[in-house]
C-alpha cells in the first residue's frame, strides 16, 4: 500500500468513525437501538446514497487500491470476531435454578418447534428458495439458514436493553439472557452444519452425508472442549508465575487468547465467529470473586476499544453493504418480517405458556426472544460473505434484525412505564437475583449497543 493510498484509506476510516458515532449517537438520544444509527451511517455513505448525490466525494473515500480495500475487510472481520467475543464474556450464571423448566420449554418448544416448522415449510415448497440463495449456495442450506434466521435471539441487544431500562438484576432478565445463550450455542452449530452443506458443492449421497457428518461432529469436539475444559484450563494458565505474557501485558495475554481460539478453528473448519464467542466465555466463564477483578480490567479495556472503534465500523460497513438497487425486493423484505416474526411470537408464546407463564408475561418473553439484533445481522453477513445467500435477502435479514430490535425496546419500556411487571408471578422489584455485575465497570461496555 503506498503513502497516498495509506493516507486515502486513514480518511475513510476517520469518516466512518465519525458517522457511525454521530449517528449512533443520535439514535440513542431517540431511544432506538445504536445500531440503527451505525447502519445508517453506512447505508449514507454507501452506493445508495453517497455515491448518487456526490460521485466524486464517493470515490474519493471508497475507490481506493485492491490493498486498502482487503484492509477494510479485515477490519470488518476484526469487528466481526471482536463482537463475538465481548458478547461470549458477557455469558456467566445465567441458568438459575428458578428458570430451568422454563428455559426447556424455550429452547424445545419455541426454537425446535420454529426451526422444525421453516423446514416443513420448505420441503413442501412453501419458501421460494430460489429468490434466496447466493450463487455459491445450495437452497437446503438456504433452508437451514432461514430456520436459523427466524429462530435467533440477539443476546448483545437484549443485554443492552435490559441495561438501560435498569432491570439487569431481575428474573425475567435471568430467563431471556440463559435461554438466548444455549439457544445461540444451538443455531451456531446448526449454522456450521449448513456452511457444510454448502462447501459440499456437487457432492451428494453417501460422500455428502459424511463430509457434513465430518465438519459437524468436529465442530461439537471443539465446542465441548472450549466450553467444558477450556475455562477451567484458562484460569489455572492464568495464576501461573510462568505466565509471563499475563504478566507483562494482560490485554495482550487476552488478544492472544482469542486469535488462538480463532487458528485452531480455522485449522479445524470451525466458524471463526462461534469461535470468538466461545473464546470470551472461556475467559470469564466461572470466574469469581477477586480473580474476577483481575480479569474484569483487561477485559472492559478490550471492550471499551472495541466497541469505540472495531465494532462501529462493523456495522458500518454492514450498512454500507446493503442493496437497495434492482437487487432488493420488498416482497422479500415484508414477506419475511412478518412471517419470521409470527412464527417466532407463536413458538416462543406457546412455549412460554407450556412453562407455566400466561397473560402480558406471553407477550414480555415473545417480544423480547424475537429481538434478532447483533446476532441476525451478523449471520447475514457471513452468509452473504460465503456466497450463501443473496443480496436481497441479506438485506432483509438486516433490516429484520434491526426493526425487531426496535419493537423489543419500545415494548418492555412501554409495559415499565405503565408499571406493569415484567413477569407478573415474580415481580421485579422483589425477585433477588444473585447475580455478579459483569465484566469492566457494568455488565454492558458503555459503547454496548448490538
């Protein structure tokens, strides 16, 4: 990359940053998720929109060298990954005791009972699944990807929710963020499986099955181990006097832990994204008392820088990526919104009922397990990556992810502010949820908005 090609890509990342921040900004000030705003600013300086009022302002920030444009990549990855990991060290006791019968019935009512019944739909040729796939895909692992599409919960968006309307230490919040963490563990396998399918090109019978089979039960060893061993390793690693990178530089010894988690997953064909997730869990997972302090520092600073630079830029460059040209379809777009959000609201309903809630606590635990945020947009942007899908349904996935993010907010600050319980059998205000504040100074990072 030469000097003036280094100083054009400076300038393009100097204006992201500003826009996203400007934007999201303003988003919070209206109560809205700060994705919104983040996407925004993409979508403003995008092709879209930029580029049709000002092409030479446009080409100027985005037509830049082959080497500064593999450099924004990587730094969409890097945001990508470093997302996956704030929100896997957000994971930590959140099955309690109380919820457990509930979270079954969540996990296989709601998310079984979706994902089985998008499959259905599809193998009686009730999805057009042609108008789906990228040109790399397959349309049964298009199939798979829309399962996973509408059964999705965004922990990141709900956490930051919960954080802002104060009711982090609540059983209601102890339900949604336990069931979203196994149900996200679930569908990032399932992801993986369909990412299978797909590499498996022309593949088929016996040679299809195993080489799925293969990549899948791979995947299962590499979770086991990350979510069983690894944290338990990590923390005796951690109290070593050996450990002279812990010692040196704790950020650094943390940073080295993830991009670990992340080669050995590309060795083993493992989603790098799931891999950053379980990365962070491993990190914090079960750590108590005064080691989580001496963890919490290096931890929030990561955060901090993560979600004050790498992560904005992310969403961003998710918005910047849009299609709103020939390619976009607003059937796909509205067909999609409504259907996916009616069968999630049913399933999640039905599963709530079956658990023993009824009345508003029905539609409290549907509105919020429908939130798609972070997590929907992020496996848009893989699939569409990998060719998996096409440009007009990863442009609804987005903009799926992003209005029921809205709708959740607006809800559960609609049901507080007419003083209204959360969970009408355990009211908030007298539940005493024994939770330990999270990572860094609040169980969010204050940038947290996806």
């Amino acid at each position: 990359m030469s000097a003036a090609d280094f100083g054009q890509f400076v300038l393009t990342i100097a204006a992201l940053l500003a826009a996203v921040h400007g934007l999201g900004y303003l988003a919070e000030r209206l109560k809205q998720p700060r994705i919104v705003g983040e996407i925004l600013a993409g979508i403003l300086l995008g092709p879209f929109v930029l580029k049709l009022l000002s092409p030479a302002g446009y080409s100027h920030l985005f037509g830049f060298s082959a080497s500064a444009n593999t450099a924004l990549g990587f730094l969409y990855q890097l945001g990508l990954i470093l997302l996956m990991f704030c929100s896997g060290a957000e994971t930590r006791r959140l099955l309690a005791k109380e919820n457990r019968k509930q979270t079954i019935w969540l996990i296989t009512v709601a998310d079984i009972g979706s994902f089985v019944f998008v499959l259905a739909l599809g193998y009686f040729g009730l999805i057009p699944l042609d108008r789906l796939t990228g040109p790399l895909g397959r349309p049964s692992a298009t199939l798979l990807i829309v399962a996973i599409a509408v059964s999705v919960t965004s922990i990141p968006v709900i956490s930051r929710i919960f954080w802002d309307l104060g009711i982090m230490r609540t059983r209601f919040v102890s339900l949604m963020l336990g069931y979203a963490v196994l149900e996200d563990i679930a569908l990032w396998v399932a992801l993986a499986f369909a990412t299978a399918l797909a590499k498996s090109g022309p593949a088929t019978g016996r040679h299809l099955g195993a080489t799925v089979l293969s990549h899948v039960i791979t995947t299962f060893i590499y979770m086991a181990v990350a979510m069983i061993f690894m944290p338990s390793i990590l923390r005796w690693i951690g109290k070593r006097r050996w450990n002279l990178l812990g010692e040196a530089s704790p950020v650094g010894y943390i940073i080295f832990i993830l991009m670990a988690y992340c080669a050995i997953a590309a060795v083993m064909d493992v989603n790098l994204q799931f891999a950053a997730l379980l990365a962070g869990y491993g990190v914090v997972g079960g750590i108590k008392g005064t080691e989580r302090e001496r963890v919490a520092i290096p931890v929030d600073a990561i955060a901090k820088v993560s979600f004050g630079v790498f992560v904005p830029i992310y969403f961003g460059l998710v918005g910047y990526k849009l299609v709103f040209g020939r390619q976009f379809s607003w059937a796909v777009l509205l067909v999609f919104l409504f259907a996916s959000s009616a069968i999630a609201l049913a399933t999640k309903g039905l599963a709530g009922r079956l658990g023993g809630f009824k009345g508003l606590d029905l539609m409290n635990i549907s509105m919020t397990a429908n939130a798609r945020g972070g997590p929907g947009i992020v496996l848009a942007s893989i699939c569409y990556s990998a060719g998996l899908i096409n440009a007009a349904f990863y442009t609804a996935l987005v903009i799926t992810a992003v209005l029921t993010s809205q709708a959740c907010g607006a809800w559960l600050r609609w049901v507080l502010g007419k003083g209204l319980p959360l969970l009408s059998s355990n009211p908030e205000e007298t539940w005493p949820l024994p939770t330990e504040p999270a990572v860094g100074t609040s169980p969010v990072p204050e940038e947290l908005a996806a």
